[in-house]
C-alpha cells in the first residue's frame, strides 16, 4: 500500500470539517447536528492522521485515538441528553423548538 | 499491472463483491413473476402477509435499555481500543505500560461495576414498584397481579 | 530523554474520582459522597501545596511542573470546593436533583480542569478540556426535572462539540506545520507554508473563545447559565474558564503578542467585541444568571486585555484578575443560591436589605467587586490590569475597556438599587426567600470577607501572581527539524 | 499471465467457495439435525438430498422479487447485500493456506475484520426497521443490541491472540501457532470469542433475533426470495466464518501434521460447523435478558481479566 | 506619627461602631457616638494643626508625614502627607461634617446607624482624599468615598433619586477610569525612564516628561476633577444628583465634595503638570466662565430651591477653575478662600433648605412665600447667606472671587469683564430666590405650622455666619496658612523619618 498524499488528505479534511461546520448552521434536527459535530472531529482525525503521516510519527495516530474517544463520549452523552428530553415531554428534535430559554 | 493486483486485492475483492451481489438481486428482480392485479393476494400489502390487520404504527418507542445499551457500546468499544494499540506492543512497552492499562482497565471494570449497580444492565422482569389498584366498585375482577412481570 | 511529570493533584482527583465511583457503586448516600468530594478537593489542594511529584523517565511530557499551574490548580479547586459547598444546600435536604453523581461530576470537572492548567502538550491538554467539558454537561443536564436543563445541555453540547472540533482542527493543522505536539504556537516566519499553520492557530484561538464564550461566540453562555443549577452556572461560569484561561496563556506564552498578527488581530478584535458585547447584552437583562452571562463575557474581555499586555505585569495582573472573578462571581451565586435559588428575575430582588440585610450587604460587595469598585478585590484587580494594558501601550483596548466598565457600572449598581428599594406597588415578588444553610452562610461570609480583605490588602495575592513571572519560565516548544 | 490471474482465481474462488459452503451447510444442518433428532431430513432430491441446495437456489432465484408497498424500498434493498457483504468480506483476510488467502498478510486484518463485523449491524437494524413491522423492528433491534454487546467482547476475547503473537495480522497469528495452539494458553479467550462468534452470527441458542416463538421471523419477517436468501446464507456464512476465525486464531489455522495444509483447515472448519449445528439441536433458548447479562457481567469482565493476566503473563515469560 | 491614618480610621472605626449601637434600633445612640466620632476628629486635627506649627511648619511647607508599604511589588505605600493646603481641607470637611451629623438627628430615623455608618464613612474617604500622597491611595479614596454616598442617596434620597445616583456614579467613576489611566501612564512613564515602579507623588513630580504624552495624562486627571468640580460640560449629574439627596448629605456634597475636584486640580494638575497645565489654562479659564455665567443664568431660571442652590454651585465654582488656572498667586490664594468660603455658605443654604422643605414639604418656591414673618431667625440668616453668596464684601466669598477676578486680570481682562458679569446674575438669583420665598404673601395656608427652627440648627448656623464673617474680615491667616505645598519640597517629618 502507498502512503496517501498528506497534503490530499488534509484538502479532504478541510472539504470535511467544512461540510460539518455547515451542517451544524444549517441543519435543524438535533441528531443531525450532533452528527455534523462528529464530522468535524472525523475531519481532525483525518487531518492528524495525515500530519502524522507526513512527519512520520505516531503523535497523530494518539492524537486521533484521543479525538475518537472524546466523539464517541460525546455523542453518548448527547444521546442520552436527547433521550431525556425525549422522556421530559419534548417529543421533536427540532432544534428550532429549544427556544425556551430566552437566547 | 500483476503488481497493481497483489497490491490492491482486497479493494478488488470488495469491489468483486459488491458487483456479485448486485448481481444477484438483480438477478432474481429479472427472473422472478411479476404478479399485479387479482393475481397479487390481498394480504400481500399487510404486513407479515397473515391477512391479520396490524394495528397502530410499527415505528413504536422501545425501552430505554437499548439507547442505554447503545451508549455502553460506543464508549466500551472505543475505549476497548486503547487496549488494542497496546496489546500489539506488550513486550516492546514493558511493564510501564501494563501498570497504565491495569490502571485504565480497573477504571473501566469500576464503571462497568458502576452501571452495573445503578441498574443499567437490568433486561429482565422487574419488580413492579406499585402494585396496581383496582377501584372498590370496578366491575373488573381482581386479577392476581403475579410478582415478577416483564415490563 | 525528556522527564515526564504528573502532577499530584492530577493523581489525587483521579484517585479520588475512582473512590468516589466505588463509593457510589456500593451504596448510595449523599451526605457521605458530599463529605468524600470534600475531602479529595482538599486533599488535592494539599497536594499541590507539596513540592515533590511524580516523575516518569521516558514518557511523553505532558505537564510542567510550574507554579502558573499550581497557582490556576489551586484557584480551580478552591472554586470547585466553594461550589460544593454551596450545593450541599440541596444535598441535605430531601432535593433528588442533587445526589450522588452531582459530586463525582464535580471532581471530574476538577480534574479536567486541573489537567488542563499544567499541560504543555496537545494530548493533555485536550483530555482534560474534554474531561472537563463532559463533566460539565453532565452537570448542566443534571437538574433533569426540568426541560430548560435538557435545552441548556444540549447547546452545550453542540457549541462546545463545534469548539472542541474546531480547536482540533486548529491542531492537527499546526501538527502538519510544525510536526509537533508541544504546546506552542507555530514560529510561522520560515515554515514552508505558513498558510495551514496560521489557519490552525486561528482555529484554536477561535475554539478557545468558543469554549471561553467570548464575541461574538458568546451565545450560548447565557442559556446555559439561565437553564441549570445555580452552583453549576457558577461552574461554568468560573470554574472552566479560569481552566481555559490557564491554558490559553501557557499556549500563548512563547509568543510576542506585542507584534501584530493574524492571531493577536484576532484576540485583540475579539477582546474588544468581549468587553463591549459582554456589558451591552448584561445592560438589557431582566434576569439575574443572564445578566451574570453578560458580566462574565465581559470580564473574559478585560482579561484578554491582560492577555494582550505579556510585559510585564500581563500574567501576573491575569492570576490576580482570576482570582479576584473568581471570589467574587462565585460569591454571588452562591448568595443567589443560598437566598433566592429561584429568584432569576431581578425585580425579585427588590428590597433584599429589608429581608435580608446581611446577605443583600454580601451580595453588594460582590457587585461592588465586579464592577472593580474600591475596596473590594475587583477594584485591584481592575487596576491591575489597566496597569498591564498601560505598560503595554494597548490604547485602544484601554479605552474600550473603560467605556465598557462604565456601561458595567450601571448595571451592577442597577442591581444594588433594586436590592436596597421596595419592590413597586403591585408587583410584589412571589419568590420564597429562604435562608441559607450554615455552611451556605458560612461560604458567603468566607468569599465576603475575601472580598473586602483581598481589596484592602492585595499584596500576598499580588506576591504570588508576581512569582509567577519570575519563577515560571513557561516551555518553549522545541524546533522540529525537517526529516 | 500466471501473475495476474491468480489474484483473479484466488478472489473468484473464495466467494464461489464461501457460497458454496454456506449452501452445503444449509443441508448438512438439516441433515445432521436429522440424524440428531432421529428423523431423515431432507433425503429427496438427488443422492442423501444433495441436490437439495440446488434446488432451493432455483427455488429462490426464480421467486417473485417482492418488495412490501409500507417499506422502505431502498433500504429494504440494501440491507441483505450489507449483510452478506460483511460476511463476504471478512473472508478476504482470512488465510486458508500458507499461500492461499485474498489478503490473508493484511496487517491490521483483525481489526478488518472486527470491522466487517461492525457493518453485518447495520444490515439487521436496517432490515428491521425498513420493513416497518412491529416484529421486524424489535427483531432488527435485539439484533443490533445483541451484536454490538458481543463485540466488545469478540474484540477484547482476541486481544489476548494478539498480545501473544503481537500483531494483528492474522497469517502471523497463524504463524505463532506452529508449536502450540493458542487455545492452549488462550482457553479463556477461546471460550469468549466462541460464545461472541455464536450471538455475533445469532445462531441457536442465541437466535433471538429471529425468535421465531417470540417476534415471527425477527427483521427479515417481510423478506421473500434472494433477498430472503441473502440472510439465510449470510447466516451461514457466518457460522463458517466464525469456525474458520476459531480455527485460525485458536486452532492453529492450516498447521497438523501429515495432512496439506488445506486439508487442515477443511476439517477443523467443518468439525466446528459440525458443533454449531450440534449446540442447536442440544441446547435450549435462554431468556434474552439473560444473553445480555450474560455478556455484559460474565464476559466482558473476563475478556478483561484474561488481557491482564495474558499482559503479565508475557511480560514476565520476555523478563522484560 | 500615626495621626494622618488616624484621621481616617477614626471616622471610619466610629461610623462602624454607630451602625452597631443602631443595629439595636437605637437611632439617638447611633447619632451619639457618630457625634463623639466627629469630635474626637475635630481634636485630633487641632492637635495636629498644634503640633505641625509648634513644629515650626511655615507656609508652603509640608507639615506631617506618614508611610507605610502596601504593595511593595507594585511600589504601592500607604503615604499621607500634610501641607497648609491639607490642612484647610481638612478643617472645612470637619465643619462641614458636624453640621450634617448634627441635623440629621431628627432628619433621620429610619435606619439611623447605617446612616451615619455611611456618612462617616464619607467623610473618611474625603480626609483620605486630602492627604493621599500616593497616587494609587489617592485613587483608593477618591473611588472609596463615592460608595457611602451611593447608600445615602439611595436610601434616604427622594423620587427621583435612582436615576440621579446612577448619573452621579456613571460620571463620576467614568472620569475616575481616566484618571486611573493618567496615574498609571505615568507611572509606567516614570518606570521607563528610572527603572523603579513607584505611586510615590513626590517620586513621580520629578519625572521628566515630554511633549505629546504630559498634556494626555493631564487631561486624565483633569477631566476625573473637573467633572467632580464640577466644570461645565460635565455638570450634568449635579443638579440632579444634589435636589434628590438627603439634607444632611446635600450640605456634604455641595460643601466638601465639590472641593475635592477643586483640591485634585491644584495638588495633581498644576502640580504634577506645571507647563501642560499653562498650556489648558485659556480652555479651562473658558469653560470656568462659562460655567459662571450659564449656570447663573439656570439658576435664575429655577423654581426648586434646592436646584437653585445647586446651580449657584456651579456658578460660583467657576471661579475655582478661573483661579487655579488663571496662574497667579493671587488668583490661586482667592480660589483656595472661594473653596473655603463656597463650602461654608452653601453648605448653610442647603441647611436652610433643608429646613423649609421639611417645614413645608416642597422645594418649590412658587409655593412658598412671606415666611419672614413666620420665622424671623432663619429669614435672617437665610439673607445673610444668600448675601454672602452674591459675594457681599465682608465676606468670605467676597474675598475669594475678589481674589480670583485680580488673578484673572493679570491674564485677561475679557474673562474678568465676563466672571464679574456672572456676580451680577448671581445677585439676582440670590435676591430673587429671598424674595419669592421669605417675601411676598403667603401662598399656601395650609401649611404646617411653622415654628422656630431648633437650637441645633441656629447654632450651626451663626456658626458658618461667623466663620464666614472672619474669613471675609481678616483672611489672611488663612490665605498664608493654605498656600499649597510643592512637590519638590521635602517635609521636615519626612526628613526626620529619613
């Protein structure tokens, strides 16, 4: 296997984190935006397994292990958030609804 | 283009696959009956095709245990993968590294224990916490209610 | 062959959260795991008073053992132990909302942040950022009865998700630039693209005020502060940005923030939107926690100023300036929560020193505090600060900051009006004012006290921020060569 | 031309040979369930109703592709090719012979595997749920709650393999096998990873799933036809994946004395199938709750402890 | 040696010792020891005044010296020091002071020992004010007083009082962020140049400053004084802010407050900023005319008489700023005397206005009218007041704004011309402001009944008649004692402490 071009990698990234970071403005369904969240950390793991791979080190690789760890808990977390709102009486995942607090 | 091969197999494999098993399905679009009309049986649109009616929607909310159990999965699995980068280089990393994951694996068993006790692996029949009233005058017959019910 | 060290509180929390974690497992009892989430705060404390720790031959570095983390250790803990003092208020009582995993929430919270001040190194510092963020929502959903907490968690979740992805972001790409993980901003005059590792810095800097709820990424705090417990909106508010702050200037240490730049443009223009935005959006607020949203941001702002100033009272007016937000925002929640718990609602507050002059004299101080009046703390820490902005010839950071703390002026003292006059015929306030727990009492008139002596006598305070100058030599990022 | 069609052969052969042994497995359970429960089995078409498989293919292929109007038509689709795929793909880094195998020396090949694994999820819960059928969705749901439990486990169960032959492709695990099988030192892991392989394929006494006593059919209670077909070969080929993994990581993969190496793993692979088939006819349908007790309190501390004692076990026998 | 702190402990220590006896609800014990407080002040500031002249102190001289470190990192000492100019201040905040604790023990029931808690907590911070010789203790004191004051006005003001008290400390804490930056400017300036962090006043004279930075940083600390004087386009919280206090605390504003503005302007930005200062002397002489004549002419305008004291106020401290700027001794003498003089007899207006709005229950002076005959003794000494406040010779006022005109001549006859035309306007406000309340007929009959004013109130006022009378007969022990100290000179106590 050939190692990928890291710089190729990293626009991927960038066209990742993007697409993410558009997703949580635009999106209106709560799991959808906890969803482009988890892109955009995916974006910054795809971003430090490409630096690691370009310095030849393993510090990306940790990195990205940390990264995913922290994603899944929070998404876990905000799972069982969802959940619990669920349970409290709000029965849509509209994020537009969430306007209870004066904000 | 031999190289080409033996570098990418398993993509190839993959690719072989997928287009087999599309085939397939295909396959047994193109080769079976079509039946419309009176040939296609009333019962053919219910579900489970019994000709017993369904009643109410099949998108039904189900118990929390499996939204817990989904939330157990994503962290146990990802943290499971601490332990594989390790398990890998056990001798190279030496004793150090096996105190860091005894350390990480008492964390994980203490948390395990954790759910555990607060109850978010019960599956299984519960004890009902209030036992059911029936009303003095209710036409409605005492019904033994028994003492462990599946919830 | 590099020493790696792990600070003693860091073991201490982490051993503390896990007794914790069994104690609960065992058997529920809350006063029990109140007094145990005493006890390893204070133990932590104690730790980080001790000289030795533990070293480790070969590992990553990922903490410097130096007094800006012992002094931000130790400011977070006290913070942390104000705030469990003041939530045994609930705890002993029959209230369910606060029970047993609100205090192993807590010591995680303190771990995270704890981790976070002495780290030098991207791996530690995220683990600690995150361990503190999920901590936090944890806490900020944990007033479950009611659907706001649910609302207010869930913000969190999403900005603090989108802070914490963009942060990463920034360090991946300064990882690609510079291939390495310690802590310091890329010397970006001779890499060969420049581009990604600006980019990166402007994304760390950006998820930092994400996280510090600085303008204009400052909408959330309000929320989150107004839909949970009043000891948690004192978390959030103090709690995690005295961490982040620690953090961004031992990020930002090796860098001449004097020199203008992509990144000190940015903090410069977020500094001023912080401070102006911060005491606009308090001025038009009704309700308490929203208005303390407001304050916070702008004291964000004024340190930033701090942050702005390096040379050479910038860290040292920085340590006292968090120290002096700290007592003092702390101090009116905890009033808030030890007097009004459900007063939100400013117009509650009318004629508090009728109903209860010594708290309303308490809570006065703090505002007075706030609004960096003399005698209190803040009034010092003010100063402070103006000296740094001055010594930096920051012009225009200090005439933002003193329009903005005269708009500041007028609603803290706006609050203190209310409290000394009658509520309006008609408009009686309906909400109970209790009267707070001993240790409740006690806690405000240990911050009350701080407030004024600390004011009076800032030179120890001052003494210790000053050493941190002196001793800390905070790490430079070793240059990685090219393979 | 050797050089490029042997990659071509290898790939063709192992999916023709998966299928065919998931097909053969269909009528050696029946049969063997016969002998069993001491009645013929299937015994008509062709000589010991070998034919039967043929037969049944034809049966299938030639059936009306019928989609249910409350479905949701592409996920419905979909859902038995992922299935299949996972199984399917999975084989790719399973090496039968020192020399035979797609990418049998793929480095990470377990962690491929675990995986493929992980996708087979989504073909239940998809199918259940698109199907839109209250049977089908609970079916589509204890599936994927059973499947993801036990692969935590699986994954953990074999990181003990792992530890001792460090590495995690799969043909070195084999390799690290020439003195001594792993299920030797690794008895522990073995048991685990066969329990996980049981409820990963929801095979009996695990088959909740498709409980037939409980929820019809499970989630592929609407699915008629080669889709139909798809998950009923998809499930032998899993029991014939998970032999062939017990086999290689446990049983010494293609080593034995005297016979080929093929050989070898032909008749480990088949004895396992044997004893799949085996634990159906003998033992009975535990409560759900109890399977994911069972794994949640039994195994995975375990899988755990066996990581540890495994760790020190090596650290110490290296004097490191 | 401890004397200087003294005169700020005490007040502060006594005030808080009066909120504690009136914890108990004792308002008359709370107004006691308040009492006794101020008294032991008044004893310890002759003993001082005593001791600085048995000590040989001459004018211009600096008399008592005391230093203490605070922050020694930051360079930041506990340091008073005295000088004549001191010491008058000093003196006019006692005077001024026993008036408003004195009247207010009938004034003042409510909540009596937070009352003069705070009150003398005031006074406290005004003493500080005006010894202060380090410039971060001098910004201690001058934020420190305004918070009491927050109190009073909040608690015992009238209606409109929340939006005045806001203004007053929107205003007054603005221009004191100026002045922060302007002590901290120059500070970090005097670092650079001598390596040395210091808030030492004497220190921080011999910096040597150029050009372009000494006229920013004296604008600092001019705007925080002149918007405390207050100087006419800051003015805007005065009015207000004086009409919605309490008596008591109104006499204290108008009295000793507004000379804290006046203090800070020669002891920090003639001082500290000789040729800056000659520099903004036309701009400042400009607006103290102007604020002479516009807030005359406002003050005509006015119907409540307490607004019209207060405008009178402004008025007349125009002339402070005229002879403070003007750059003559002269000048300088006469608005030291005009300081003096100004406390005194509008501090006795306001008395008096206390008075009949407590007799009356208005300020509005349509509705008063013919009080002579009702109460002779305060119409007296109401016209004699108001006598003094136009300036009538004989007075203190007189010689202050004589003083302050002579000063100004010598730079410009123009403005002179145009202050003396402000005395003309002031006559006729004065006059008017007699005649529609004490003159005329009767306008309500209703009224209470109106009855001689207390003992209390005719004896602080024949006292301020008198003081004013003395001032304006022979003030020159006056004038010599309050020439103000420079910088450069080092005092005798310090000399010894060194």
């Amino acid at each position: 296997m050939t190692a990928a071009d890291p710089n190729g990698a990293l626009i991927v990234a960038v066209i990742l984190f993007s697409l993410g970071a558009l997703g949580v403005l635009v999106r209106r369904n709560l799991l959808f935006m906890l969803m482009s969240t988890e892109i955009m950390l995916n974006a910054a793991c795809l971003a430090f397994i490409a630096a690691g791979n370009r310095w030849h080190m393993a510090d990306g690789q940790v990195m990205f292990m940390m990264v995913v760890a922290f994603a899944a808990a929070e998404s876990a977390v905000g799972l069982a958030i969802i959940l619990r709102m669920h349970a409290a009486g709000r029965s849509t995942l509209d994020a537009d609804t969430g306007n209870r607090l004066g904000g | 283009m031999s190289q080409f091969l033996a570098d990418h197999a398993l993509a190839i494999y993959v690719a072989f696959t997928v287009i087999f098993l599309c085939i397939v399905v295909a396959l047994s679009a193109a080769l079976g009956p079509r039946r419309v009309g009176a040939a296609r049986g009333r019962s053919m649109s219910l579900p489970y095709e019994s000709g017993i009616l369904s009643t109410g929607s099949a998108r039904i909310r189900l118990p929390v245990q499996y939204y817990l159990l989904a939330v157990f999965f994503v962290i146990f699995d990802v943290e499971s993968v601490f332990i594989y980068s390790w398990a890998s280089v056990v001798v190279e990393a030496g004793w150090a590294a096996f105190i860091s994951v005894t350390t990480f694996v008492v964390f994980l068993t203490l948390a395990l224990i954790y759910l555990w006790r607060s109850g978010a692996l019960e599956w299984g029949p519960k004890h009902r916490r209030m036992p059911v009233k029936v009303p003095p005058n209710s036409p409605v017959e005492l019904v033994k209610i028994p003492e462990r019910e599946v919830v | 062959m590099s020493f790696s060290f792990l600070p003693n509180a860091v073991l201490v929390l982490c051993l503390g959260s896990l007794v914790q974690l069994a104690a609960i497992s065992w058997r529920r009892h809350v006063a029990r795991d109140a007094i145990l989430c005493v006890i390893v705060l204070v133990a932590a404390l104690a730790s980080i008073m001790m000289p030795t720790a533990l070293l480790m031959n070969g590992a990553l570095p990922l903490f410097a053992p130096d007094t800006w983390a012992s002094f931000a250790g130790a400011l977070i803990i006290l913070s942390v132990l104000a705030i469990v003092l003041m939530s045994r208020h609930g705890a002993i009582s029959a209230d369910p909302t606060v029970n047993s995993e609100y205090f192993l929430l807590l010591t995680l919270a303190t771990l995270g942040g704890v981790a976070m001040t002495g780290a030098v190194h991207f791996i530690s510092f995220f683990l600690g950022l995150e361990t503190l963020s999920l901590a936090l929502l944890g806490l900020i959903a944990f007033q479950n009865k009611r659907l706001d907490a649910g609302e207010a968690a869930m913000k969190y979740l999403l900005l603090s998700g989108v802070a914490s992805a963009t942060m990463v972001f920034g360090f991946a790409l300064i990882y690609a630039e510079t291939g390495s993980l310690r802590f310091a901003v890329p010397d970006l005059s001779h890499a060969p693209e420049p581009i990604i590792g600006t980019m990166g810095v402007i994304l760390v800097l950006t998820g930092m005020f994400f996280k510090l709820s600085a303008v204009p990424f400052h909408l959330w705090l309000a929320d989150v502060l107004e839909g949970t417990s009043v000891p948690v909106a004192a978390l959030v508010a103090v709690t995690s940005k005295i961490a982040l702050f620690a953090a961004m200037l031992r990020y930002f240490s090796s860098v001449n923030l004097g020199v203008p730049s992509a990144q000190v443009n940015e903090i410069l223009i977020v500094a001023i939107l912080s401070m102006l935005g911060g005491n606009l959006m308090a001025v038009v607020q009704t309700d308490l926690r929203r208005l303390l949203a407001g304050s916070s941001i702008a004291h964000v702002g004024y340190l930033l100023v701090a942050f702005l100033s390096p040379v050479p009272f910038g860290v040292a007016s920085a340590a006292f300036y968090l120290a002096a937000y700290a007592i003092s925002t702390i101090g009116v929640f905890a009033i808030m929560n030890g007097v009004l718990p459900q007063g939100t609602d400013i117009r509650e507050w009318h004629g508090l020193f009728r109903r209860k002059p010594a708290a309303a004299l308490a809570m006065s101080v703090m505002l007075v505090s706030l609004a960096g009046i003399p005698p209190a703390v803040g009034f010092f820490a003010k100063f402070y600060i103006v000296a740094a902005g001055v010594s930096a010839h920051q012009t225009l950071l200090l005439l933002v900051l003193i329009l903005s703390s005269t708009i500041g002026l007028f609603y803290y003292l706006r609050l203190i009006l209310i409290m000394l006059t009658p509520a309006p015929a008609g408009r009686e306030s309906h909400a109970e004012v209790t009267s707070p727990t001993p240790v409740n009492a006690a806690l405000i008139t240990v911050l009350a006290c701080a407030t004024i002596l600390l004011g009076i006598c800032p030179s120890t305070l001052v003494q210790h921020s000053q050493a941190l100058i002196v001793a800390s030599p905070l790490p430079v990022a070793a240059p990685t060569q090219l393979p | 031309m050797m050089p490029i069609v042997w990659p071509i052969l290898v790939i063709v052969v192992t999916v023709f040979g998966v299928l065919g042994v998931a097909a053969v497995s269909t009528m050696l359970e029946r049969r063997l369930l016969g002998v069993f429960q001491d009645r013929p089995g299937p015994n008509r078409v062709g000589p010991f109703g070998l034919f039967q498989v043929i037969a049944d293919a034809m049966k299938m292929l030639f059936k009306q592709d019928w989609i249910p109007p409350f479905a949701d038509k592409p996920v419905f689709l979909v859902a038995p090719i992922i299935g299949f795929l996972a199984v399917l793909l999975c084989f790719g880094v399973v090496p039968i012979t020192p020399i035979w195998g797609v990418a049998g020396e793929l480095n990470v090949g377990l962690l491929f595997i675990f995986g493929m694994l992980g996708l087979g999820v989504y073909s239940v819960v998809l199918a259940g749920w698109s199907s839109n059928n209250k049977y089908a969705l609970l079916g589509g749901m204890r599936a994927a709650a059973q499947m993801i439990s036990y692969e935590v486990f699986m994954g953990l169960s074999v990181m003990g393999v792992v530890m001792a032959a460090g590495s995690f492709s799969i043909r070195d695990i084999v390799e690290a096998q020439t003195n001594c099988w792993f299920i030797i030192p690794q008895c522990l892991g073995a048991v685990i990873f066969l329990l996980a392989g049981i409820a990963e394929t929801h095979r009996l006494p695990f088959d909740f799933p498709e409980g037939e006593n409980e929820i019809g059919a499970g989630f592929h209670t609407e699915y008629s036809g080669m889709k139909f077909g798809m998950f009923y070969l998809a499930e032998y080929a899993g029991v014939a994946l998970s032999s062939a993994l017990i086999t290689t990581l446990y049983l010494g993969g293609w080593h034995g004395p005297f016979l080929p190496p093929f050989l070898w793993f032909a008749i480990k692979v088949f004895l396992l199938i044997c004893f799949y088939i085996l634990l159906r006819a003998a033992l009975p349908r535990p409560r759900y709750d109890q399977l994911m007790s069972f794994g949640w309190k039994v195994l995975l501390p375990l899988s755990l402890l066996n990581i540890l004692v495994t760790g020190a076990v090596i650290l110490l026998r290296a004097g490191v | 040696m401890f004397a200087l702190p003294a005169l700020v402990l005490i007040p502060f220590i006594g005030g808080l010792a009066a909120w504690l006896v009136g914890l108990r609800g004792a308002s008359r014990a709370a107004w006691v020891s308040s009492l006794i407080t101020l008294v032991l002040m008044v004893v310890l500031l002759a003993q001082i005044t005593i001791s600085s002249f048995a000590a040989g102190a001459g004018a211009g001289g600096w008399f008592a010296h005391f230093s203490m470190a605070w922050v020694p990192m930051l360079g930041i000492n506990v340091r008073f020091d005295l000088d004549g100019l001191s010491l008058v201040m000093l003196w006019l905040n006692a005077v001024i002071a026993l008036p408003c604790v004195l009247l207010s023990a009938r004034n003042v029931a409510d909540r009596a020992g937070l009352f003069h808690c705070l009150l003398l907590a005031t006074v406290a911070g005004i003493n500080g004010v005006f010894m202060a010789t380090d410039l971060f203790l001098f910004f201690f004191f001058w934020e420190l007083m305004l918070l009491p004051l927050f109190g009073l006005i909040l608690i015992w003001g009238d209606a409109g009082r929340q939006r005045a008290v806001l203004k007053f400390f929107l205003f007054t804490q603005g221009s004191g962020l100026l002045m922060l930056l302007a002590i901290l400017g120059l500070v970090i300036v005097n670092q650079q140049r001598t390596g040395v962090i210091t808030f030492d006043y004497f220190a921080l004279s011999q910096t040597a400053l150029i050009a372009p930075i000494a006229p920013v940083l004296m604008l600092g600390f001019f705007i925080a004084f002149a918007v405390k004087l207050p100087m006419v386009p800051f003015h805007a919280w005065l009015p207000d802010t004086y009409a919605a206090s309490p008596a008591a605390v109104s006499i204290l504003l108008a009295g000793v407050l507004a000379k804290t503005g006046g203090y800070g302007l020669i002891r920090f930005v003639v001082m500290l900023f000789p040729q800056a200062s000659a520099h903004i002397a036309p701009l400042a002489m400009t607006l103290g005319v102007v604020g002479i004549l516009y807030c005359a002419w406002l003050a005509v305008a006015q119907d409540d008489i307490k607004r019209l004291i207060a405008y009178s106020s402004i008025s007349h401290l125009g002339f402070i700023l005229l002879g403070v700027f003007s750059g003559t001794r002269i000048g300088m003498e006469g608005a030291i005397a005009q300081m003096v003089a100004h406390g005194l007899s509008t501090g006795a207006l306001f008395v008096i206005a206390g008075l009949l709005e407590e007799r009356l229950g208005t300020r509005d002076m349509s509705k008063m009218g013919g009080l002579w005959p009702a109460m002779p003794q305060l119409s007296a000494l109401a016209m004699f007041f108001a006598a003094a406040s136009l300036g009538l010779p004989g007075l203190g006022n007189f010689v202050g704004e004589f003083l302050v005109l002579m000063g100004t001549w010598q730079v410009s006859h123009v403005m002179t011309f145009f202050a003396a035309a402000g005395l003309v306007l002031s006559s006729i406000y004065s006059l008017t402001m007699m005649l529609r309340v004490f003159y005329g007929p009767k306008k309500t009959e209703s009224l209470a009944p109106l009855g001689a004013p207390s003992v209390p109130h005719i004896a602080v006022l024949g006292v301020a008649a008198l003081l004013l009378l003395a001032l304006g007969v022979y003030p020159q022990p006056v004038l010599n004692l309050s020439v103000p100290a420079s910088p450069h000179v080092v005092s005798i106590a310090q000399e010894q402490a060194q």
